[in-house]
C-alpha cells in the first residue's frame, strides 16, 4: 500500500500494522518422560490442543512404565470457549489409574462460580484457568505480550484445582537452548517462585519456544525434592491443517 508523503512532498512509508493474534488450528506435542517416584521412572506424555471454532479442548496424557502396561497413566481434560486473546474453561476432568486403582475428578466451572469435585462452590475469579488450560493460556499470552518474558518478570495465575482455587506465580528465569531429537530450540524458562511453594505442594516448570508458537517444549513438574517428572519434546508438533 501506498504512504502518505511527508512535509516535503516525499512518500513515506506506512507504519506496520500489527496482525491481529489467531488461535493455532489443533496440535499435538509429544514427550519422553523420566522422572523419580520411588525410584527411577520412564514413560511418555502428550499434550492435544482441539479446536472447533470458539470451542477448544485441552488434553494433556501422562503414562509412566511400558506402553504395553503402564504402572500409572492420568488424563488431564479442559473444554470450554475461546475469546479474543484467552481461554474460558467451563469444565475439567482427571482420570487416574494406578495398578486395581481408578478415580476420577471433574471441576465444573460456570459463568460466576465453580464447583469443585468435592461439590464445594467457590466464587469464579476472572481469568481462572485449570491444570490443562494453563499450558496453551500461557502461550498465547507470551504470544500476544513477549515483552513479559523478561528475566525476574512475575506471571500470577489462578488455577481451577480439584479441591481449591490457588495462585500459582511463575517468575521467567531466562533464556535456555534445549538439545532435542530434532535440533537445538531457543526457549524461555518460567519456574515457580520460592515464596510461592508450599510444602508437599505441585509445582511446574516450563519452558515456552518462540520459534514452535510459544508452545511447551518441556514441563517438569515436582511434588518434592525426589519425586518430579520432567517432560522434553520427542518430536516437532503436529498441527493440523488449517
């Protein structure tokens, strides 16, 4: 497109406009997954990001042991809908199995409470996410607002738990290139801030690529100082066609 010329007749050009933030068509990440539980463990991990025009759907898959027979596997689900630059969960459901055990966890979040799988209510706090959503938040609000990823920047988010509402803070500790299957991948490391860590509590380092869509590369998530599964990236994504 043409400028509009300056005070001396000269054209210039026009100021770049920014392109307006689009939700990424479905993807899926995998992991190799080691870890300590008792002991050194193995496994692999998925996370899936669904999108159906305004709806989404987030599952993030965790098994630990052969594929063939798993000692542990959980299923983290998020659905609900999209807005401009977020995501507004409306229900997440956990399923663990581990050995003969099996349960399940659903939070039920409405438009001004949330019912937690323990049947509490709790007030609704704008912007809440949940265990699943809080991965794909995370990057589309590091895509839309990269200026936050600077060392020692705090990001606050709340968090739809099966039994409570907690604020997880991140502080971004840096810049860490990843060696991966296919390549190095420049990243941004967020860890937990320590005043924010509570005994026997989970908390969750990730590391977010710029050049992958601001998407997980790694996710390390730790109960305590021996007992964590850190999760890499086994390949590139698969995103579906748009």
């Amino acid at each position: 497109a043409e400028g509009l010329p300056d005070a001396l007749g000269n054209e210039q050009p026009e100021a770049p406009t920014e392109e307006p933030f689009q939700w990424p068509p479905s993807t899926r990440l995998s992991y190799t997954l080691v870890g300590n539980y008792r002991g050194k463990v193995h496994g692999d991990a998925q996370v899936e990001w669904l999108r159906s025009g305004l709806h989404y759907q987030v599952n993030v898959d965790v098994s630990i042991g052969p594929s063939f027979a798993p000692l542990f596997t959980r299923r983290m689900t998020s659905e609900g809908e999209l807005t401009a630059d977020s995501l507004t969960p409306s229900r997440y459901d956990q399923e663990t199995r581990k050995l003969f055990f099996r349960n399940r966890l659903t939070v039920l979040l409405g438009p001004d409470e949330i019912v937690l799988a323990n049947g509490r209510r709790v007030h609704r706090i704008a912007g809440v996410q949940d265990s699943a959503s809080q991965f794909v938040h995370l990057a589309a609000l590091f895509t839309t607002r990269p200026d936050l990823l600077l060392p020692g920047t705090v990001v606050e988010l709340f968090l739809a738990l099966p039994r409570k509402v907690d604020l997880w803070v991140y502080e971004v500790v840096g810049e860490e290139t990843l060696d991966t299957p296919f390549g190095p991948v420049d990243t941004f490391h967020l860890a937990p801030r320590r005043l924010a860590q509570r005994s026997g509590a989970l908390t969750a380092e990730i590391w977010f690529a710029p050049q992958l869509r601001y998407l997980p590369v790694r996710i390390r998530i730790r109960q305590d100082v021996d007992t964590y599964i850190d999760l890499l990236i086994s390949r590139l994504p698969d995103i579906a066609a748009q």
